[in-house]
C-alpha cells in the first residue's frame, strides 16, 4: 500500500484534469483528489492528494496561481478560448506595443470579474457549462478576483503573451476577453500554462510518464496544510478520543501536529477546542 502524501503533477496539454488523476489512480492503485482544475488544452500544475491526503484538500495553501498565457486578438469564441467557435472576426489596427504593455499592466488589483459561460459555476444546481452545452441562456455571474502582479512578456503584432499571478477564482480567459476590450478589439485565450500554484513551482512537478515509484515523489501532507501549528505530542490522546482540549493560541482554526497523529483542530463556542478534521 503506497503512502499518503501530495502529488505534483505536470498536465500536459489535450488531457482533463479528471483523465490526469484517474491515470494516476490506475497506474498506481491509489485512492486520488485534486485541487484546482485546468481545461483539457492547458497545461501545468495540478495538485493531487494521494490516499489519506485526500482529507487535507481543503487545507493545503494552493488558493494563489501563476499562469503564462497568450491571448491572439482579432477573434472571438463562444468559449473565451481559440477552441471554442468563432462568433466574430476583426482586422486588427496597428498597435503600438508600448500602449499594449501599459493596458496589460493596468489590470491588476482587485475587480467583479465575469464568469465565463464554460464554467463550472452553478445556478440552480446546473453548471454554465451544461446550459452552454444545450445553447440555453443564463444570468451573467461575477465573482470577486484580485490580479497580484502581471507581467507583459512580449506582443508580436496579433498576439500577447503575459504573465499573472492571481487569486483562486480568477479566469484567465475572462482576463484576455477583457485586455481585448481595453485594446478596443477582441481577444481569445490561446494558451495557458499553469507554472505556480501556492509554494508549488514547475520544479516540484513530475509527468507521470516519469514517475516509477510514486513514494519517491511524495511530499509530505503535513508540510503542505496552510494553517498555524502547533506541535506538542501531549493533544494526541484528545484528539484519538474526539474530545476536547485547551490549545495555546488566539487562532480559531489550527494544525496540530503530534507526530503520526495530526489534525486541523477548531475553536468551539466554549473557547477551548475539537478536532475538525482528522488527517493522519
């Protein structure tokens, strides 16, 4: 039986995320959960939880991304992407590139961003894009992202390469349609590579193809839950027996760390604390 532990993955492009970890699964018989989806024709990161690390997911720091991204403008899809249908085409004017870089680099801070019509986003219990997929109309949702930094790598007359680092929610498609717009023009996303995902880089990730021993590339759950800790073996016997237990810390929501026993323990009504989530 292998270990439990968090997996980082390469995707590669022309594979969805569901068909990356289920290929883990299989090749290794292990039991797999994922954080952070990426489209079938992205590639980059993806991280996966292995056995008991699948409880940790909702704890493990990945909320902020990197991506790389190219956006080719004078084209419009239903999709946001160049492999979606084309819905409008335009002759692009000369763009000087200087007045390019400044658009993209106006983008960041805090903003209502459009939810693409091919997200997974729900109304009435039914995601957008199973309402796209039937050709019914739908509200247009917003949710509240925030662009951290962007960087304008480089712009060849038609398309804009950039990159972003950005909060969880954040679409990056959206983000392209939306440089288009400023440009006075319009856009599609036409790659993306996903090179950063909370502290995990492209250098921590493995294609699968490579990977022999899945215990070798392991790292470990506890090193990666993004909570305050505390490490004391003396919670251990509360903890196995669900009781309560005084903690030293004004924080709500913690990590305790008692060795081959751990926990994301919180605050009760009574001040003192419970386990919230077991994950050894």
């Amino acid at each position: 039986m292998n270990k439990s532990g968090i997996l980082c993955l390469y995707k590669p492009k022309g594979l969805t995320s569901f068909d990356a970890i289920h290929k883990v699964k299989r090749k290794f018989g292990v039991k797999t959960g994922h954080s952070g989806t990426l489209d079938p024709e992205a590639e980059g990161i993806l991280i996966v939880a292995i056995n008991n690390a699948t409880k940790a997911l909702p704890y493990i720091g990945v909320s902020d991304k990197v991506y790389e991204a190219t956006l080719t403008l004078g084209l419009k899809t239903d999709t946001g992407d160049i492999w979606g249908e084309v819905v409008e085409k335009q002759t692009l004017c000369d763009l000087d590139e200087n007045h390019v870089k400044a658009v993209v680099l106006s983008m960041v801070g805090k903003m209502k961003q459009r939810v693409p019509s091919v997200s997974a986003k729900k109304i009435n219990g039914k995601k957008l894009y199973e309402y796209h997929r039937q050709n019914q109309a739908v509200e247009t949702l917003y949710t509240d992202i925030e662009i951290y930094a962007i960087e304008f790598l480089w712009f060849d007359g038609q398309n804009i390469c950039f990159r972003a680092h950005v909060s969880n929610g954040t679409y990056i498609r959206t983000l392209c349609e939306d440089i288009a717009e400023k440009l006075e023009t319009i856009g599609s996303m036409s790659s993306l590579l996903r090179s950063k995902v909370g502290n995990f880089t492209l250098k921590d990730a493995h294609l699968l193809e490579d990977i022999e021993c899945l215990d070798e590339v392991l790292l470990p759950t506890k090193d990666n839950i993004a909570l305050p800790v505390i490490k004391d073996t003396q919670f251990q016997t509360p903890i196995l027996h669900g009781k309560r237990f005084d903690l030293p810390t004004d924080e709500d929501l913690v990590f305790v760390d008692c060795g081959e026993v751990f926990a994301v323990c919180e605050r009760t009504e009574e001040g003192n604390f419970r386990v919230k989530r077991g994950l050894w």
